[in-house]
C-alpha cells in the first residue's frame, strides 16, 4: 500500500506555498572575487591563543596540537564569508550514508529542533491546527507547539509491564475525529523510553486514509538502534519511496557526539523539502558546522563513530549487569535499549516499588554531593521513581556505581 489519500498542498499554509522564498548572495555565486554580500573581505579578527612552531606544522611531522591548529585555520578561513545555503556535498553524503535516493530529499536544520519547529510553522495555523504526540515523549513537541499556538492531542502509550507501545488504534481513532490534526510524532526510539517504534506501527499511521497530514519520526538515537541490530532495517528512511507523508529526522549529537554543531536532518519527498528550504533562514547552517560536518561523513570518521557506538552498547550492558546488583535499591530497566541510555527507576526499601521521593532525593545527592549527573524522569507517564542514565566511558560507568552505592548508604 502507499498514501495515495495524502496532497501535500491541503496541510501546508496557503501563505507559505505562495512564498517566493529570500534569494541570498550565495544563491548565485560561490567562488571569486567576492564584492556581492558586504562581507568583511578582510577576514575575521579573532586574535590566536597560542603560538606554534610553524616548521612542525607546516611539515606535517608536529604533534596532535599541531593537527588542531590545523583544523582552527581551516575553520577560521571560512568565518568571513557566508556559508553555502544549501550544502550539497553534506547532503550527499548523508543521504548516501542513509540508503536515501538524493540530495533533493535530505534538508538540513540547526539541530533537529529547527526542523521541528518548521514543520509548525508550514503545515499549521496558529490558533486553529493541531499536532498529535504519544507521551512520554520529547519535550521540544509540545514547547514548538505552544511557541506557534499550536493545540496538542495527547495519545498516551500503553506501559504495561514498563515496556511502551504506541497505541496505534487510538492514534488513527484521533486523527480520524479531528482533522485539524496536522502532524504526528512518534520518537523512535523514544526519549525517555529507550524504545523503538516498529516499522508496522509507523507504515499503519502512514497508509491509513483516516490521517491526511504529516508522519514526522524522530531517529536522534538511531546510529544505537542500528548498531544493536545490525541485520535488520529499522530506520523509517526505508518507507520514504512509498510514503509522501512521511518526515524523518535524525541529528548529529548523539552518535556521532557532535552536539555542539548543531547539526540535524530531515529526509522528505522533494516537494516538502522545497516547501521547507523556502521557509528557512537564508544562511541557518554555519561554515563552521559544514566543515566538521563534512569531516565526520568521511570513511574513516564514520568508522571511528561506529566504533564508539559499539563501545556504547557494551558499556550499556556493563551498566544493566551492575544495576542488578543493587536488588534493593534498583528495578529492572524500563523501557526499551534502542538508544545510549538505561531508564532504570529506584526502589523504596519498605515496598519494593518504585518511589518518586527517594528517586529524586537520589538525583539531588549524586548531582549536589557526588558530582555526577543523571536524569530524573519519575513525573513523566510509565516512569515513576525512574532516573535516566546516559551511558559514560569505562571510567565514567565505574565512577558513577561507586558514587551511586555511596547514596544509596546514605538515602534510606
């Protein structure tokens, strides 16, 4: 089956399909003499922070600082000119990496977050359209949408036995009974949950004539989810060429740890890429993010950051092995391990259930005393009593039990 039932013209704002969108000085010309954008042509002003011995540097025989100073000039080249708006060789690679047609389906955002707010603002009208999420789920859903006054449905997911699913019956019962519902996100895997949605869920939502508007899932742990299962497809980019409907994002910051740039993806049919590349700042992604970009989308980049995630999963496992030795004090995770994360909630001695109070007191202690952070996520819906814990290096994981059972002596 497909989307036959889907028109990308009836969910997207009239004002914006009529945009003629900025036209930047980029646009047209990238190389020359360039007098065309009033940029300062005598470069940036940012004074060096140390001096280096320019012969090792120039030779290539310096050592790993000298290899840093290199990648700041090659940055700091870049910094007065205004980058490509639109980055093709970043496209390219990424969609090559992902198993996806071409550069004409891939857009990029700052972060994930700037394409989420996008799709807001494209497809819903302030005051009057509405977005469906399946909590608990991610945050910046349900803040996009009150910063664009945009009504939520809230469809919660059924966690029985601490595991989540969406309930897809109820999702598509929703759509059906409101079609001022414009978007639905599914996060798979889920923050917090840990869990991915199966490709059947999302294709039922996808294929259904009950639901006429846009299927947005949100893959930012999706590097963990692969690398745990390395035969099987469970990407959503897999569904793209039977579904003009569907939006998937994924990002930079988490499997291959460069949160810092900023740097997201959406892949789209061509036409909502066009619909979102005509409503985006001229200039959103900077050079600076193209170039570490570009330099993590080599060979040997992506294997170094397949590498780390399978050094992730381990430590994943030594964390979920170490947990159970703390019977009074820890359940069993809950949750799904899709993603660099273990949701795990804490017990209270007496009942042996999960105890927000104590969960939370714990979350104080190791951040106030301790120094270690972690999450607190016993408000959110199926987690009560539950911190979230990312997964550290060896020393990091090590660091982290021995401070723990610290606590826990401490905090009855």
């Amino acid at each position: 089956m497909s989307a036959d039932h889907f028109v990308l013209k009836d969910i997207i704002r009239p004002n914006i399909w009529a945009l003629q969108p900025y036209r930047c000085a980029r646009d047209d010309y990238q190389s020359g003499i360039l007098l065309d954008a009033n940029e300062n042509s005598y470069g940036h002003s940012i004074a060096p922070t140390k001096a280096r011995d320019n012969s090792n540097y120039t030779n290539g025989t310096g050592n790993g600082n000298d290899q840093d100073a290199a990648l700041t000039d090659h940055l700091a080249a870049a910094l007065h000119r205004y980058p490509d708006p639109s980055h093709p060789q970043i496209k390219e690679a990424y969609a090559k990496l992902r198993g996806v047609a071409g550069i004409e389906n891939v857009f990029l955002g700052v972060g994930s977050d700037e394409v989420i707010d996008l799709l807001f603002r494209v497809s819903c009208v302030p005051g009057k359209d509405k977005a469906l999420i399946c909590p608990p789920t991610y945050g910046m859903y349900s803040v996009c949408a009150q910063i664009n006054d945009i009504g939520m449905v809230k469809v919660p997911q059924d966690t029985t036995g601490g595991r989540f699913t969406v309930q897809v019956d109820k999702v598509l019962e929703e759509t059906a009974k409101d079609p001022s519902i414009k978007l639905v996100f599914l996060c798979s895997p889920g923050n917090p949950t840990g869990t991915a949605v199966s490709l059947d869920i999302i294709e039922n939502i996808l294929q259904s004539p009950l639901y006429k508007g846009l299927v947005v899932v949100d893959e930012a742990y999706i590097d963990f989810t692969q690398a745990s299962h390395p035969n099987t497809p469970v990407s959503a980019t897999t569904l793209l060429p039977k579904y003009p409907n569907l939006v998937v994002l994924q990002t930079m910051s988490k499997g291959f740890g460069l949160a810092a740039i900023r740097l997201g993806f959406a892949f789209t049919s061509p036409e909502l890429n066009q619909i979102l590349s005509n409503t985006k700042a001229p200039y959103n992604i900077s050079a600076p993010t193209a170039i570490l970009a570009t330099q993590a989308l080599s060979e040997a980049s992506l294997k170094i950051m397949r590498s780390k995630a399978a050094q992730i999963l381990k430590g994943r496992q030594f964390l979920l092995d170490a947990f159970s030795k703390f019977p009074q004090d820890l359940g069993p995770y809950v949750g799904g391990l899709d993603a660099n994360f273990i949701m795990v909630p804490v017990l209270n001695r007496e009942t042996g259930k999960p105890d927000n109070s104590r969960a939370e007191r714990v979350y104080q202690a190791m951040a106030e005393s301790q120094g270690v952070v972690v999450r607190f996520r016993g408000k959110e819906l199926g987690c009560v009593g539950c911190l979230r814990v990312t997964v550290g290096t060896e020393e990091e994981n090590e660091t982290l039990l021995a401070r723990l059972r610290t606590v826990f002596d401490q905090i009855e």
